[in-house]
C-alpha cells in the first residue's frame, strides 16, 4: 500500500526532493509501525475525538488554537494530504511524526501550509481558514503522545478495596536523621551526632527513602558507632555510672543499652551475641570491651530497623505489641527511641489506645516534636529544604538561614490551636529563625511565598514557573500529571519578555498545552517574586501577569495572582485529602498503596473538621490501622 | 516453592544470582531461551568503567567514519587519538526507556538500566539494577569496594541524575570530592606507602577487633531473618553483603590486600569542585583499578538541568547571556562559531579526563601477563542525550573502548546503528562479559526492553 501511494504521489509531479522539503515541516526521525498504518488506513480517515468521556474529573481539555479540527480533518482529505503523508500515525509516504509536531508553532504550521503545500504541486489552495482547519488538526495528533490520567481529587476517584491489607509488618530502615537522634537520646549525648562522612539518602516523595543497607551507609554506620563509643568509653566514668575495674557494672550498662537501643527486652541469644563480643574485648580492658559491644549495637539490626506502619488488626496487647506501639509512635512524632514515660508505660503494659492518644498529644505538644515534624513533615513535603541542596550559587550560610526561617514559619502557623494548613498557605508574614517569631509582611502569602521555597524552585539565573507549578498541583494538591513520550523543544526566556510570554508555545501547541494547561498557571501566579524571592512587578522589562485560570474538580477559577489563587486553595477540599495524603506517606515512609485508599477516603472525611495539623495527626492516630499487626 | 526456586532450579546459577538477574529485568521473558553463566567461571574483560557526559556530545566535531571502516577521530576526541584501534563509535542510537517522563529527561536514571521508572514513587527512581551493579556480582569477589561512583559537581541531585543503582530503587551517590575519594579508598595512609605484596605491613589486632563486631552484626542479621519473610530476608540478605565487603575494606586498611606495587596517591587536598577536582576524582578511580581496589566504576557530570557552569571557560559563556550549561544548549545561537568552540572545549574537557584512564590502562601491563589493562577492560563513554535543547534521546552516539580481549569487535570502528535501541548495547557487553542473554532492562514504553545484542558488535 505504501508502494501504491508513494507512485501516485510521483506521478503527481512530486520529486523525492519535494517529499524532503516536505518532511523538514516537522523533521521526521522515524517511522510508524505498518499495524498502525493498516488500521488507519481501513478506518480511512477519522475526525480527532474531542468528546471527553468523563468531563467530571478529567481536565485533560484539548486546546483549541485557532483553527476547526473537524474541518480540517476534512481538508486533510479534500485537498489528497492524506495521498503522501498519510494520517495520524499513518506515514504515508513521506510520514509526518507526531512527536516532532511538538517543535513547532500553530502559526508557523498554518504559515507553511499556506506557503509550501503542496510543494510542487502547486497552486497552493489550502490557505486562510483551510490551512488554519488543518493545522488545528494536525496538532491534535500528538496528543497520543500524552498518557491519560490528569485528574483532579474526588473520592469517586479512589479505588479502595476493602479486604485489601499488607502481610505483616515491613522492616522499614531508620533514616540517617532518624539514627543519629537516636544515638543522642540512647546515650543522652549533649548534641546530636554528626552526620557528616554518612552518604545522601534517596528521597521517596520527599520523604527519606530507607532501604537497603549499601556499604556507603555501612560504612556510615560503622564511623558513627566508632566515633560515639570512643566518646563514651572516654568519659567511661560518668556515661557509664561504673568504675574501671567493675565488670558486673559493665554488662548490666551494656544489657540496658541494648533493651533500650532494640526497643524491647532482649533475648537471651541476642544478648549472647552482644556480650561475647564485651568479652573478647575485655581481655584487653573492660573498656574496651564495653567500646566494641556498644559498636556492635549501634550497627545491630534490631536497632537500625523498625517495624513499618502497616494496615492491619488491631493491636493485640500483647507484650511486644506493647513495645512495638511505643516505638512506632515514637519514631513517627519524634524521630528517636521512645521517651522515659513512654518507655515506662510499654514495659508496665499500660499502652492501651487511650494511653497512646494521650502520649501523642503530649509528645505533639512539646516544642522538640514540633520542630521535627516542621523539618522532616512539612519541610520535606513542599520540598523546602532543597534550597540547601540544589543551589550552590548563593552562599550556604544565607541558604541555610533562609531554610531556617521557613521553618520558623512553619512552627508559628501549622501547630497548636491557631495553626492550620490554611494558615501555613495564607499567611501575609515571613519567618524570622533569629526570634523565632513572624514578621507581618503583606506581600508575602504563606510558606510558598518564603525565600527559601522561591529558592527551591528557581535556578541561579532565572525563576522556574513550570517546577513551581508542578509543585503546585503534584505535590501540593496530590493531582497527577501525565507522562509525555516524545521529545520537546524547551523555551527560553528572550530579551524583552516575560517568562510568561516565552512560555506561549506551551498554550499554542496543544501537544504541549494538553498537559502544560495542568500547571503553567499555576507556577506563573509566583512570578512576581523572583527567584530569590524578592518582590518584583517587572520581567524582562514587561509588567508581570500573574493572572491565570486554575481548574476545579468540576469548574475552573479565574485567579488575579499567587494571593487570589492560594487563598481559593487553601479552603478546598483537595488540600485537605492531599495533606491526609502526605501525612499517611509520611508515616508510611513510602508512596501511599493502593490498599490505603479505603483509610484515606475514611481519613477524608475524619479531618474535615479540624483545620490544625496536629489535629489532624491525633484524628489520624485514632485510625486502629497505625497500630496494627 | 517460590518463584525463585520454581524458575531457578534447572539453571546453572545459584538462586542468589538468578534473583538478583530476575530482579534487574535480565530474565524477566528470557528464560528458558537464556541461560547465565555468570559464575560458572569468569569470561572475558575483568573491568568495567563508565564515563557519562549527561548533558550530550557536540556532534559536528564527533569522530566519524573514514574509508575502509575506519574511525576517524574529531576534534572533541584528539586526546582519544594514540587510543583510537581501541575505540568502537556508534552512532544512531535510541534510548526509547527514556523517552516516557513528565521531566522530558530521563536519560540517566534509565542509562544503565533500561528500566520502567518504578511506580511506587511519584519520582523518577529505576525498577531495575544498573548494568555496573550486575557485573560488579561477577567482578568483586577478590576487591574491597564491588564498584567506585563519582560524580562531578553532583552535590544534592536528584534521583533523576543518578546513573548507578544497587537494588531496585537504590540509587548509589556518587561522590564528588577528590579529598572524599581519597578517604575512602587510602583512609589514613600517606602519599607514597606501598600497599601492595607481602612486606605491607599488617595490623591483626585491629583487624580482629573490627572483624568480631562486623561478624556480630551478621549474627544479629541471621537471628532477625529468621522472623522474617520475603523482601524483608531479601533485603537483610544485602545487608549481609554489605557487612561482608566492609570486611574487606577494613583488611586492606588494616595493610594488605592491593595489588603488587600499589603505591597511595599524593592529593591535592579539598579543591574547589573545578576542573582540578574532575582530574583528581579520575586519576582516584584509575588509581583504585591499578591497585585491585575495584574492578567497577562509573563517572557522571551532573547533567546540567539546574546549575552546571563550565565557569573556568568565561570567554566562551558570556556571549548567551546566561552562564549555566542547560541555558546556553537552550538559545537560539547554536549554529555559531562560539557555540562550536564552546561546545567543543566542554567534550574535550570530558574526552581529555577519559584519556588520562585510558593512557593509564594502556600502559600497565597485567600481572599475568596477558596484555596491558587496557587489553582486560571495557569502557563506555556515554551521554544522555543527543540534542540538548530538544532533550531528545534518540540518535545519540556512544564509544566502547578497549577489551580487545574479548569477543565485542567486529570490526568497524565506526557505526551508525540507524535507531537500534541503545540497550543493545548492554546486552552485547553482558555477553562480552560471558552472559549467555538476549535482554536487558524491563522498559515497556516505546516497544520494550531491548532484546538482542547491538548489530555494532560482534556478540
């Protein structure tokens, strides 16, 4: 068939240079498959389907550019287009790749029809609203390329199973963070110990990602325990309450940091192992045994790994469920061992589930849990501390001190009876880590108008609109985004313009704008703060526009700027099912499963009522799902 | 029986390898058509080292093919040149695995692994052990360190430009600093000691100590497995593999362990993350191969998404208006004399650290006599991409160089491979490596993983 198109173009008067011309409109780079061609071709050639078959959640809307794609997909027949290049995913023979229509403009193509088609085989007839019409529809066909499956939150949308549980309790890794404030409460150091020489972990949706144990982390693991042993075993006297040469001293010391560093009684094979190693070095000096049986626990299993968080029954009261519910609300509010009173009350059996309510209401309200989940919740959630890790043009100590005043303004409006995910998003004021306190400041509006967010998601040279809209709708309202499979044509700012005005080939080319429609107004709402977070009102020597459309579950919301459209945000449902979501992922440490869509749909309709995030935490804690198996 | 069990008792691999293969994609839809002979005896190179120039090659001053199928080396490759009957360059190649993100760029993560990024996580992490990672199982059984990542100016990048991965899901971090690499290779030796033969001077009492507490570890490990089910034992099973290579490690720093005449390296101390620190992370890496430290290593450039600036060539950057390496491939005067001569300088400044490996490998002989290093290793030069500003990933161009001791050449020294998928490649060097496999990676975008090895190879 190819064959038979190819002779009537030729006879046509069409050269084979002509077909090259002919490609160079869209730069062909390969070709189609022949199944598709065939199919294609015996559906003759259909008119682009812009019906959406679920108008209610998918905001996947074609963008119409200018022209009427069903005329076009006409003209494309009228005018024989179809007698060389085919159709959508037909290459005729001389194929036109919907991957490469992604490198032109609307205008361009509509240019080109009307100027070069067909080439050589004049005159050119397709022009004004013809060429217009059949660009239109062209267009339309990389939108294949774009996978389906933008949508916005709606319970409908969740696929919960309800006999959906995991099988037991996942080993889950402490985090680097998690390790070493551990050590620090273990041995009741004076500061936490350092991690420096200990390798980056991987981030799993913003949260640490803690897995395997590769020998980089080994090896981190075995330099910290080395440098914590010496430091005991040099003060051995006051860290230890025993005297050089008290050997019995020595064990007990070393059988009560085990049970506390293993968060449960020891066995008696475990403890074996601990203290045949207390002996072999104790030929040498009890203090040298002491020194290598404390290094062996710091880099033991059963204190390196934890039980995950699972779905599952109820806890059981039995003793270990005792330990094993003190330790996961203790590593979940606080990031180290269980404290004193929560350790006492899992070794009495006293941790029933009003118990452990009640001791997450007390760790919740210490100033210490608060901070950490500000740093290891909420900071990690909307990706502020990676203004410290991606940006080394700035110097550090600034970056930091700007990390550091996000966190203060995540202390001062999440928590406690005043502090709610609202606020957090809305507040007109920035942190000040030197006071601890907010500075009123009308032209910011919450924690993604701070410095160190700005920072977060801007290079040295230039603000990174795409990102913080991505950010916007990914991460912050837990939408998804489509994957793309072609290649792309980046933007670059030109003199002159706004970034929003280079960006102008994501709202013409509705194979990028199926998908950029989703989040480029959303990251444009913050162009008026650069990417240092400085307030500004030109770009490039234009007036910025930050005005944008943002679509709802079932509507759209016309916004004037990022203050119009966070306040609209920040009182949506969406958010609120979205921080569920990333609390549970949080607690979970890993992408929220499929199997806990049944707790989120339950948990959505539980924190509706409470706009503080603690609030939220004790609503979630209440879920029997976080102490089970 | 479990999967593992079912699928490998016919194969004349241990359940450990065929799980680890299974895991990395590699027999997912080969068997009982593949068969891995992976450790039944080591066949072919002894090492394996990557350089990876993420942000693309500037092809118009690329080596290209000359008469009779001969290489004729371009500009960006002269320091390449005395090398070039050791050089294979392939052009034409698609890295369709990487062409399916909503980051238009998934280049590294899916490099040397030919995956499906995973979908537990909402970033772009791989399903699937990178080609290193696998061959270091062949290659470690007698080096402290399985395999040696660096990486140049990576500081805080993301998963996405990580090229190395041990498990599924676990990327490795390369390090970036000379000063780093040195710790962590020759920790507490000082410039000039010999660490190699017998007269090394060797510290038992330590090496007892360390070892007892690092065998009290796997004690500790085995009593927890017993609890345990599924990838839980699975993932404690790399623990103890973890504990085992630190062993290693901690003998050699003990005294002892390199290779006959492995000298410690003089440092320059902490650099400033310039072109100096690029050297000194190389000449690390060669250094820890002579020594028998490692027979693996890979070497990435950031790729340039965020903040890499080639600040020490300012008279190429300041014409773009823009400093940074991703916004000058983003302008519109690409097709400039300055662009020529910057993008030129950029590869051979890459080209030129690749050489000073190769000139090393090319002129130590093997102990056994078979040749010099270079004769015994595989080495890829890779980049990501083809076009930069269009982040495409298809008609890119690679070079294999050295292992002329395996059964890789055909002939040609330069090859367009018209659109082959790129990890054909991978499957041609698993075989050189004397892998009996027809797939590698588990990509199922853009027609699948690859499944057979390069037409530009002979295997």
């Amino acid at each position: 068939m190819p064959r038979l198109l190819y002779n009537a173009c030729i006879k046509r008067g069409l050269s084979n240079g002509s077909f090259r011309s002919l490609n160079n409109l869209v730069r062909t780079l390969y070709l189609l498959s022949l199944v598709t061609f065939v199919t294609h071709l015996a559906g003759c050639i259909s008119a682009p389907d812009t019906s959406d078959p679920n108008p209610s959640t998918s905001i996947a809307s074609k963008i119409d550019v200018g022209g009427d794609a069903q005329k076009g997909a006409a003209s494309w027949v009228e005018h024989r287009c179809n007698n060389c290049h085919g159709t959508n995913k037909n290459q005729g023979t001389s194929p036109i790749d919907p991957d490469n229509l992604v490198h032109t403009t609307y205008e361009n193509l509509v240019k080109y029809i009307e100027d070069d088609m067909p080439k050589g085989y004049g005159p050119h007839t397709c022009v004004g609203d013809c060429a217009k019409d059949t660009a239109q529809y062209m267009l339309y066909w990389g939108t294949d390329l774009v996978d389906p499956g933008a949508k916005v939150f709606a319970k409908s949308n969740l696929s919960c199973s309800e006999d959906a549980t995991l099988a037991h309790d996942k080993l889950v890794r402490l985090s680097p963070i998690e390790y070493v404030r551990s050590l620090k409460d273990l041995f009741e150091l004076d500061s936490i110990p350092s991690l420096d020489g200990f390798p980056e972990e991987e981030l799993d949706n913003g949260f640490l990602y803690a897995e395997s144990v590769l020998a980089e982390t080994g090896e981190g693991y075995k330099a910290i325990s080395e440098a914590v042993a010496t430091a005991i075993v040099s003060d051995y006297a006051s860290k230890t309450a025993c005297t050089l040469n008290n050997e019995n001293c020595a064990k007990t010391y070393i059988s009560n940091i085990a049970e506390r560093a293993f968060r449960m009684p020891v066995s008696t094979e475990l403890l074996e192992s601990v203290l045949s190693v207390y002996e072999a070095g104790a030929r040498e000096s009890i203090q040298e045994g002491v020194h290598d049986s404390l290094k062996l626990i710091m880099q033991s299993p059963f204190f390196i790994y934890k039980p995950r968080l699972t779905i599952g029954s109820n806890a059981s009261g039995s003793s270990l469920d005792q330990y094993k519910n003190a330790s996961k609300l203790s590593y979940l509010l606080t990031g180290s061992i269980p404290d004193k009173d929560l350790w006492a009350d899992a070794k009495a059996g006293n941790l029933d589930s009003d118990n452990l309510l009640q001791h997450a209401q007390r760790l919740l309200a210490q100033p210490e849990t608060r901070e950490y989940l500000s740093r290891e919740f909420i900071a990690r959630w909307f990706k502020v501390k990676n203004a410290t890790a991606i940006r080394d043009d700035i110097e550090y100590t600034a970056l930091k001190q700007q990390v550091d005043d996000a966190i203060t303004f995540i202390l001062n409006t999440a928590w406690g009876e005043n502090g709610s995910i609202e606020r957090l998003l809305t507040e007109p004021a920035v942190g000040d880590s030197r006071t601890n306190q907010l500075t009123n400041d009308p032209s910011r509006v919450g924690l993604l108008t701070q410095p160190a967010w700005m920072a977060a998601f801007g290079s040295s040279e230039r603000t990174e609109p795409i990102l913080r809209g991505v950010f916007f709708v990914e991460d912050m309202l837990c939408r998804e985004v489509p994957t793309f499979n072609g290649d792309v044509m980046f933007p670059e700012p030109v003199a002159g313009e706004t970034l929003r005005e280079s960006l102008k080939i994501h709202r013409e080319n509705p194979i990028c704008g199926n998908c950029h429609a989703l989040f480029d107004p959303m990251g444009i709402a913050f162009e008026n703060y650069d990417q240092y977070g400085n307030l500004r009102t030109h770009d490039g020597g234009s007036v910025i526009d930050a005005s944008g459309v943002f679509p709802t579950t079932d509507s759209t919301y016309d916004f004037k700027d990022a203050n119009d459209l966070l306040n609209y945000v920040a009182n949506t449902e969406e958010l609120r099912y979205c921080t569920a979501k990333h609390w549970m992922a949080y607690a979970f440490r890993k992408a929220v499963p499929e199997q806990l869509n049944c707790e989120l749909e339950g948990l959505v309709d539980s924190v509706k009522g409470y706009s503080g995030i603690d609030q939220m935490i004790i609503e979630t804690l209440k879920q029997t799902a976080f102490f089970g198996g | 029986m479990n999967k593992f069990d079912k699928f490998s008792k016919d194969l004349p691999i241990s359940r450990r390898v065929f799980g680890k293969l299974s895991t990395a994609g590699l027999l997912t839809m080969a068997y009982p058509i593949n068969r891995v002979y992976a450790q039944a005896g080591q066949k072919g190179p002894r090492r394996f080292f990557v350089l990876n120039q993420s942000g693309g090659f500037w092809q118009q001053r690329w080596s290209s093919a000359g008469p009779g199928g001969s290489l004729v080396i371009g500009d960006s490759h002269e320091a390449l040149a005395p090398y070039a009957d050791h050089i294979v360059a392939i052009k034409g190649l698609d890295n369709a695995a990487g062409r399916n993100s909503r980051v238009h760029f998934l280049g590294p993560v899916t490099l040397l692994t030919g995956c499906n990024t995973s979908t537990a996580n909402v970033k772009a992490l791989s399903s699937a052990r990178s080609l290193d990672q696998i061959l270091s199982d062949q290659l470690s059984d007698n080096v402290p360190f399985s395999s040696i990542e660096t990486g140049f100016r990576t500081k805080g990048i993301g998963s996405q430009e990580r090229i190395s991965y041990a498990a599924p899901n676990s990327p490795k971090n390369p390090i970036n600093s000379g000063a780093a690499l040195f710790e962590k290779l020759f920790k507490g030796k000082a410039p000039g000691t010999n660490l190699g033969g017998a007269s090394a001077p060797v510290d038992s009492s330590a090496i007892e100590r360390e070892v007892r507490v690092l065998d009290g570890i796997v004690d500790q490990i085995k009593m927890m497995q017993r609890e345990l089910v599924g990838d839980d034992k699975e993932r404690l099973e790399k623990h103890i593999e973890t504990i085992r290579e630190i062993e290693k490690r901690v003998e050699l720093s003990a005294g002892g362990g390199a290779a006959a005449g492995c000298i410690v390296p003089e440092t320059a101390g902490r650099l400033d993350a310039g072109p100096k620190e690029a050297e000194l992370l190389l000449d690390l890496t060669t250094q820890a191969f002579v020594c028998g430290l490692t027979n693996i290593g890979t070497y990435s450039t950031r790729k340039g998404a965020v903040d890499m600036i080639y600040d020490w060539m300012p008279e190429h950057t300041e014409v773009y208006g823009t400093k940074t390496h991703h916004g000058i491939t983003h302008t519109e005067k690409l097709n400039t004399p300055q662009a020529d001569a910057y993008f030129t300088k950029v590869d051979k400044f890459h080209t030129g650290l690749l050489a000073r490996l190769v000139k090393t490998f090319a002129e130590t002989p093997e102990a056994d006599g078979s040749g010099t290093m270079l004769d015994n290793s595989l080495i890829l030069y890779t980049t990501c991409i083809s076009k930069p500003n269009a982040h495409s990933h298809r008609n890119m161009s690679w070079m294999v160089i050295g292992g002329q001791g395996s059964d890789l050449w055909k002939g040609n020294r330069c090859i367009d491979v018209g659109g082959e998928k790129l990890h054909n490649i991978h499957v041609s060097v698993m075989r050189a490596f004397g892998n009996d496999v027809n797939q590698f990676g588990n990509s199922s975008v853009n027609g699948g993983a690859a499944s057979g090895p390069s037409s530009a190879l002979k295997v």
